[in-house]
C-alpha cells in the first residue's frame, strides 16, 4: 500500500512539475536516487539585466542534488555555475533575442530548459524642447486665422518612451492638437508639451493679435551639409520677424539624393546632392537654401565645440549659440542643446537660447554620433536688449530676389555684432557692395564679416548696390543647314542665372538632330530649360548636333526573298534600334543550275552580321541594340540544312563530308567537302585510268617529314606533293588542274579525307569507288611510304595499304573543301 501511495504522489508531483512556471516551486519529500530535475519554462530580462534560476532535483531529499548549468549562446545570455543568468546582448528598440538556459543534473544527466527572452533595455528620457520658445498668431472674427505646428524633440533620441502630451494654458486664446497651434481669440498664453516619462516640459508663449504681422525674411541655421545614406539631419529655419503671425514653411528637396519632411527633417537617400529648400507661406514666398551631399560611407565625429563660450543676454530676448563638429564632414551631424535650468535660460533645439530670468546658466551641446559635449555659460541680465534687422534696400533699376539675411539675436549695449552677409539677395543690374546704417549710404558702412559695438538703440542696416557690368548671351547654329537661332535681347550681370532659350527656330542640320546647346567649357544645356551662371564675359551657345545614322539589310547571297528596309534614321548614342525579322521570306542555296532542285543544298535564314563571312557581330530578329557612332549594314547569315551528304556541291561533285560548322585554315573558311563524281579523266582510254603519285622516288614529299592523314590536310599536302614534282600525269597534279564546276581549288584527298568518302559511298550510295585510289598521305617507315586505299569487288568494303614505289599506277579521285 506504501509503495501505491508513492507512485501516486510520484505521478502528481511530476504532473504539478510540468506545468508552467511553478514547477520549481513544487516540493518532493521522498528520498532516493536522483529521478529528475525541474525548472522554470521561460523568462524574460532587459538588456544588461540579470535573473537567479533556480532548480529543483527530484526526489528533494536525494543526497546528490549537483547540477550544472549551460547557455545555448553565450552571446546572448550567459549563466554562472549557480545559475545566475545575465542577459548580454544589446537589443535594438523594437526587436528581442532568445537562448536557451540547460540544467542537468551530476546523478543520472536528467536535464530541462528554460527559454529566456532579452528585451531592449529602456533608456530613461532626461528632457524634451521644442522648435521655438516664443510665436506670433493672429485671429479676427470670422474664423480668419494662421496656425503654427510645433516640433517636440526628446533627450535623448533613443528615448524608449517618446509619449508626449500637450496643452494650453487658455485654450480660448490658442488651443493645440498633437503640436498644431490654433487661435481662437486675441490674448496671450503658453502652450506645453510633457514627457510621459518624467514628466520632462518646454513651452512656447504664443500672442495672438488682430492683424498679421508680414515675414520678410527666412535663413537656416546651415547652408551646407554632409549625410551618408540612410542618416538623418533636421535644419532649423529662422523667420524675420520673429513676431511673423504666420510662421508656416514648405520644404522642398531638388532630387531624389535627399528627402526632406514636413519639420525639416533631411534624410540621405543615395549618394549624390540635393538643395534643401525651405520656403514661407507668408512674404511673397521667401525661401533659404542649403546644399546637401550624401555619402555612401559614413564620417564618424571626434568632437565639439560651441561659440561663445560665454554670453550675456537680456531677459526676453534671444541669441543663436554655434556649435561645430569635427570633422567638418562628419556623416551625423545631429546635436542635442539643454539648459542646466531652463529657468533662468531655455536653448531650442537648434541652439537659440532665451533669457527668462536674471541669473546664470549652463548650456551644453551633445553630438548624437559620439556623445561629444561642448558647454557655454550663459548670463542674463535685466538691462535690455536691442536688434539688427537687415533691409534689402532695393536699386530703382534692376529686379531684386531672394531674401536678407535673418538675425533674431538680442545684443545688450556694449555686445560685439558680426555683421551678417546678403544672405540670398541679388539684383540682375546691380551688385551687392555691403551694408549701411542709412538707406542712401550716408551713414556708416560695414561689409560682411566686419564687427561693431552694439550701443543703446536697435540698429537699422540697409544693402547698398552698384550698377554692375552686363554682359549678353548669344546663339550660334554650329553649321546649321536649316533653321534660325534665337534672339537673347537681355543683358546679365556676372553670377545672374540665365534660362537658355529653346529652339524656338526650327534650326535644323541635315544627318543630325538638335540636341541642345552648349558652352566653351563643353557643357550641354537643355533647350528652353537648362540654366547657367554669368561670367563676366559675353557668352556665346553653340547648337548641340546630335549625328544620326541608317540601318540597311543585305540579302549576302540570297537567291529567293527580299530584305527588310528600315527607313528611320536613329540618333547616336540616344535611339533604341529593334533589329528586323527576316519579313521578306530571305533564302539562300550554294548551287544551281542544271541539278534538281531537290538536290541541291539549300540555305536557310537564321540572323544577321555586320561581316558577310559572319564573323563580326551576330543579331537575331527582335533583338535591341543603342545607335552607334555610324551607319550600320547588316548581312543576313544562312545555315545549310543538315541533310546535306549525297547532295551536289558547287563544283558538280557528291558532298561527302560536313564538319558542323565553318573551319578556317591557311586557304579559307570552309565546312562541307564534295568529291568529282569520277575518278580524274587523263592518258588513254581505260574508264578509271591509273597514275603514279609522284616522281620523288623514296624521299618525302615534304623534306623529312611525312604529309598527314588528318581532315583538312588533303589540300596542303597537293601543293607540297606539286612543288616537289610538277609532272602532268602526278596524282596530286591531275587533281590540282582539274576543273569541275569551273573552280580550281581541287586537291588530292588525305587518308582520313577518303575514309569520309567510303563511309559516304557506303551509306548514301554515292558513284563508284572500285579499283585502287591514292591519298596524299604518307606515313614514317625506314622508307617514305605512300599510303593508298584498296576496294573489294562490292565496292564498299576497302582496306588501307601502304607503298614505297611511288610510280605505281592507282586511280585518282579529286576533292575539294567550300
């Protein structure tokens, strides 16, 4: 009965031990050798975080509970001998890691696992700011209104909770959703945003009057910057005034290099440049630029710095803090600004800081990519500020764009002020000379760069401008045979962007088509279109001549159809050309005459070459190819049909032998071989008369080296045989004079040549080939031997011999290769 209740309470214990994670919690107090071991099934732990396991060997009052402890990978979680579980890996946000943790008991190797899961560890947020500190909005009656969307930016960046709300502090002057700022009534009040983590806040003042207050200015806080692919960037606009009502920016980026989102936030796409630009609503339109070069590797920083180091503002007003990242290059170059107490002074996201209060403070700048720090102690004092505002002064002549540069900086008296540069201001008559504190120059002037002493008022500066030389623009045909260029009438200053005229003409060269314009340095211009920048010279625009070309079909041979004809005549280097089939049904066939046609060997159409032999470059129908840089001939390539053996060749003789495809040697190209459908006429009257091979005696016909048997050897060993014996009534010579078909490329056949011939004659019952032949073959013996085929009575079955007396008498069959 004792030994029933055990395994029952074995069997529960073990059932309560496989159930989730309280198997470890279960207890056992039977005693015994080791049966098993238990553990929790899962758990989960925050990067860098660590966790106790603990297991439970059964029965629990065993006398061995040793265990030891593993980690399917150590990389990810690591555990110690006591089962102490460190979670090592560094989860990116949004993605987990797992390894199994093993326990195996010493007594028995019982074992179990428990899958830990390694989450992202959170990152605390330590502040947030937002875009601006202070707005402009305006209402009346009648739901006439401006907005404004506030950008909220959490320290740091890697944040896991980036939760924020907002609020208004009387949304009956100007409420807000998720950042967009809306009047309701003329008044003032402060809208915040809060960190849902910590309860970190920034707040923006807004005052909301009854009329608009007009922007007439707009820069960006850089005008260049470097991002490699995939890395992010946000330029930070400042409007003139900074009391516009209507503060709303369109970011536009010039290609696909970069893009650029609603807040300014600029992304490198792919290696290339793109211009940022950012362009108000309000203003007629006012725009800032900045040029964007986006690297396919990035530029890590080594450091920071922030200028000044020390600066004294007044309370209520603003001064713009720089901060410069080494290298210049550096892929990344996002920072973080904060205020050790943003009481006293509050730094937007882009460095501009506000004095709230009397008293000092700490502003440190941090490179995202680095961690890098730079730190400027900030005074503020009760005395007031005073402004620099910038007037574009427009000359009566010339038209004037773009926009003065913008400086929402408060000097207190006694600050020293680096005077601004145009910022993007040009007239197309006049040029920039520099800045005046009276409108007609009379007061002082200060060119770009320069300094001054800021003394107890705001300072008014206005851009003075000088008539500026001009220059004209003029149009050549370049040869044109038809047509007329067009007439520039303008005048330019040098760094006027001039639109190139189209070709408004007709202007037209016969074997060409207009392509554009172009400059001296080869630069080419799109008509109608393409821009440039004045020198300081006259500039003359040439016609761009783009040459085109034909594409002709020659039939190469064909004895049936029609070649295609393409008519268009395609430009070089741009046309698309889409080679013809063979529409006009082309053929082709290497005899005719007298012979049937269905014995004659027929070629077959199957493409097109730009050599007749093909061996330039071969096109097959419905295949494309770019206009080169001239006219372009096709000839069409034929295949002879495989059935070709027992078939007339060109010489009158029975085709034998085919190679497959062309062969070339020391005489030509050539693939087939036909022989004479007799043997070689010559003296008296037997039907296959005999000759001797040669005269030479015992010596080899080609010094001391035997003529081959090989295919494609017959020929060169007829000329070698004839130059060591000319005599008429040689076999090679009778063979090297005859005529069939008119041609005189006949030749004696090697051994391995006239073993094609039998096996031919054997299947396809080609003429007869009784008797004794010569080849032109020799072999190495003490002597030189010819060697020379003997036929049996059946006519088809033959035997290879061999002979020293050259003067014997045997039949000569005469071949050639085409």
């Amino acid at each position: 009965m004792n030994k029933l209740k055990k395994t029952v309470l074995m069997v529960m214990l073990l059932a309560v031990f496989g159930c989730g994670n309280s198997f470890y919690e279960a207890q056992d107090y039977l005693t015994g050798p080791v049966s098993g071991v238990g553990l929790k099934k899962s758990t989960t732990i925050a990067s860098g975080g660590t966790e106790q396991l603990s297991a439970v060997v059964v029965p629990s009052k065993t006398s061995n509970k040793g265990v030891t402890w593993t980690s399917s990978d150590s990389s990810i979680v690591s555990v110690d001998a006591n089962g102490l579980v460190s979670a090592v890996v560094v989860v990116a946000h949004g993605q987990t890691k797992q390894a199994v943790i093993t326990v195996t008991t010493s007594e028995g190797g019982y074992s179990t696992q428990c899958t830990v899961t390694v989450v992202e560890k959170p990152v605390a947020v330590t502040g947030v700011t937002l875009n601006r500190s202070s707005a402009y909005l305006y209402y009346q009656s009648g739901s006439i209104y401006s907005t404004d969307q506030l950008a909220a930016t959490i320290t740091p960046s890697a944040a896991t909770n980036q939760a924020i709300t907002w609020s208004s502090d009387d949304p009956t002057i100007a409420s807000v959703n998720n950042g967009l700022v809306t009047p309701n009534r003329t008044g003032s009040t402060v809208i915040r945003v809060t960190t849902a983590d910590g309860g970190y806040s920034a707040s923006c003042t807004y005052t909301v009057t009854a009329s608009p207050v007009l922007v007439t200015g707009i820069s960006l806080n850089k005008s260049a910057l470097t991002l490699a692919a995939g890395y992010s960037e946000t330029l930070f606009a400042s409007i003139v005034p900074t009391t516009a009502t209507n503060q709303t920016l369109t970011w536009t980026s010039s290609t696909s290099a970069a893009t650029v989102d609603a807040l300014g936030n600029v992304t490198g796409v792919s290696a290339g440049s793109s211009t940022i630009r950012a362009t108000t609503t309000d203003g007629s339109a006012k725009y800032a630029e900045a040029t964007v070069t986006v690297v396919s590797t990035p530029v890590s920083v080594t450091g920071v710095t922030v200028s000044p180091k020390t600066a004294t503002v007044a309370m209520g007003s603003q001064q713009t803090l720089t901060a410069t990242i080494t290298p210049s290059g550096a892929t990344n170059q996002n920072l973080e600004w904060n205020s050790n107490n943003s009481g006293i002074v509050s730094v937007s996201s882009s460095g501009i800081i506000t004095g709230i209060a009397a008293g000092n403070a700490k502003v440190t700048v941090t490179t995202i990519d680095g961690s890098y720090t730079a730190t400027s102690y900030i005074t503020v004092s009760s005395e007031p500020a005073y402004a620099v505002t910038y007037y574009p002064n427009n000359p009566a002549t010339g038209t004037t764009s773009g926009s003065v540069p913008a400086d929402a900086n408060g000097y207190m008296s006694g600050a020293t002020v680096t005077v601004r540069n145009n910022g993007t201001i040009v007239n197309t008559l006049n040029t920039f000379t520099g800045w005046n504190t009276q409108a007609g120059g009379g007061g002082t002037t200060y060119s770009p760069g320069s300094t001054f002493t800021m003394g107890s008022a705001d300072v008014s500066l206005y851009a003075q401008w000088t008539t500026a030389a001009t220059y004209t623009v003029t149009y050549d045909g370049n040869f044109n045979t038809g047509g007329s260029v067009p007439a520039d009438g303008n005048t330019y200053t040098s760094g006027t962007a001039v639109t190139v005229l189209g070709n408004v003409n007709s202007l037209v060269r016969t074997g060409f088509v207009f392509g554009g314009w172009y400059m001296s340095s080869g630069t080419i211009l799109t008509a109608g279109s393409g821009t440039f920048t004045m020198p300081a010279y006259n500039v003359t625009l040439m016609a761009y001549w783009i040459p085109v070309h034909t594409v002709t079909y020659i039939g190469n041979g064909n004895t049936s159809g029609s070649v295609p004809v393409d008519s268009v005549s395609y430009t070089e280097g741009v046309d698309t050309v889409t080679i013809s089939a063979n529409t006009g049904s082309l053929a082709g066939e290497i005899i005719t005459g007298s012979v049937a046609t269905n014995n004659q060997i027929c070629q077959r159409f199957t493409g097109w070459n730009t050599s007749p032999d093909g061996n330039g470059t071969s096109y097959s129908a419905g295949s494309t190819l770019t206009m080169g840089k001239a006219n372009m001939i096709l000839y069409a390539v034929y295949t002879t049909d495989t059935a070709v053996i027992g078939k007339v060749g060109p010489g009158g003789g029975w085709v034998f032998y085919d190679a497959g495809s062309t062969q070339t040697d020391a005489y030509g190209s050539w693939r087939y071989m036909e022989c004479a459908v007799s043997n070689v006429a010559g003296f008296g009257s037997v039907a296959y008369p005999p000759f001797e091979w040669s005269t030479i005696a015992n010596a080899y016909a080609n010094g001391s080296t035997p003529l081959p048997a090989t295919l494609g050897t017959g020929r060169a060993n007829t000329y070698t045989i004839v130059a060591q014996n000319s005599s008429a009534d040689s076999a090679a010579k009778l063979c090297q004079d005859y005529r069939g078909g008119g041609l005189s490329d006949w030749f004696l056949p090697s051994l391995d040549e006239f073993n094609a011939i039998a096996a031919a004659t054997s299947t396809s019952g080609l003429g007869s080939l009784s008797w004794d032949h010569w080849t032109s073959s020799e072999i190495s013996e003490t002597v030189a031997y010819v060697v020379w085929v003997s036929f049996d009575t059946d006519h088809k079955t033959y035997s290879t011999k061999f002979d020293y007396i050259k003067s014997s008498l045997r039949g000569v069959r005469p071949v050639r290769a085409f």
